[in-house]
C-alpha cells in the first residue's frame, strides 16, 4: 500500500508511528530486530522493484530513505530499552545478592544477642545461686522440669508465640532459670 500511495503524506506518517512503535512494542532483542529491520526492509525493496513507480527516481529514493531512517529509529530505540533492561537485571541480581548477604549478617548478629542473653540470664541465676547456698541445683532442676512441662503443652496453646514446641521449651527453659531473682534484693538474715 505504501507503493500505491506514495504522494500521500499522512500514510507516511502513520506507518512511520507503526514501525518506530513496533519496535518499542514487541522488544525484540537488538540483534533480532536488526535481522527484522533487514529482512523488512528487503521487503520493501523487493515490492518497490516489482510495483514501485520508477517513472519517477526521486519518490522511489525519497520512500527508501523515510522507511530506512524509521527503521533506524526504531533500532536505537530497541537498544535503548535492552540496554535498560540489562542495566534492570544486573541490579536486581546485585540485590538479591546484598539481600543474601545482609541476611547472613543479621542471622550472626542476631545468635550473638541470643548467646549474650542466655549469658546474661545464666550469670543472675549464678547470683540467685550465690545468695541462697541452700538451693544447690535447684536452678537447674527447675529449668528442666519447665522444659518437660512446656513440651507437654498441645500446639495449639503455643500457637500464638509464632514458634514451634522445641523452640518455645527452650525459651521457657532458658526463662526459668529467673524464677528467684527476687532474692538478690532480699536481706541475707531473711533468707
């Protein structure tokens, strides 16, 4: 039709809008709509041999050089969008690997807070401990019966604490050890 029609400048300008959207629409990789603009174009070259107006060289000439200077545009915007979404893929996997890494680093981070309070709460039941002498292992033994009575608990009585029975005895464990606390701040004659 773009042979038939070559006087008709508003066609010039919808098919240059066809093709130059085109490109920006299928996002072709840039070396397969290079191929595309070739093969295309050959096309055209091919149907303005056969039914093009030759009586006059110049519209000939004049309608190769719109459809090459379409196609052109059409290609830089095609290398504009890869080149894009390239930049867009190279980031997003630095990303997830600063999300992996920083992952790790939390993890660490955090076990080191989690020893640092069983320390902590170990270390007060070691002063609870020293205060009483009367109460020997008793610490311990009460840690352990906690355990034993936390793991008997059913699942859904723990559902809420967002752990399962294992974690949730070890916490229940580790937090009774703090059950004398109160004697630190009792007068050694009343104990």
């Amino acid at each position: 039709m773009l042979i038939l029609l070559p006087t008709n400048i508003t066609y010039y300008g919808g098919l240059f809008l066809v093709i130059y959207s085109g490109f920006f629409l299928v996002r072709l990789r840039f070396i397969y709509a290079v191929i595309a603009d070739w093969l295309i174009f050959i096309a055209f070259i091919t149907g303005l041999y056969f039914f093009g107006p030759f009586e006059d060289i110049a519209i000939s000439v004049g309608m190769s050089l719109f459809y090459i200077s379409s196609i052109l545009i059409g290609t830089f915007g095609s290398y504009s969008i890869e080149k894009y979404s390239r930049k867009n893929y190279i980031q997003n996997i630095r990303i997830a690997e600063d999300k992996s890494v920083l992952e790790e680093r939390v993890l660490a981070q955090t076990n080191e807070i989690v020893t640092a309070q069983l320390v902590t709460i170990f270390g007060l039941a070691k002063l609870v401990e020293s205060r009483d002498k009367e109460t020997g292992l008793h610490v311990e033994r009460v840690g352990k019966y906690c355990r034993l009575i936390a793991q008997a608990l059913p699942e859904n009585s723990i559902r809420e604490t967002n752990m399962d029975i294992e974690e949730f005895s070890n916490v229940i464990e580790f937090a009774s050890a703090l059950h004398d606390i109160g004697k630190v701040g009792i007068e050694d004659t009343i104990l």
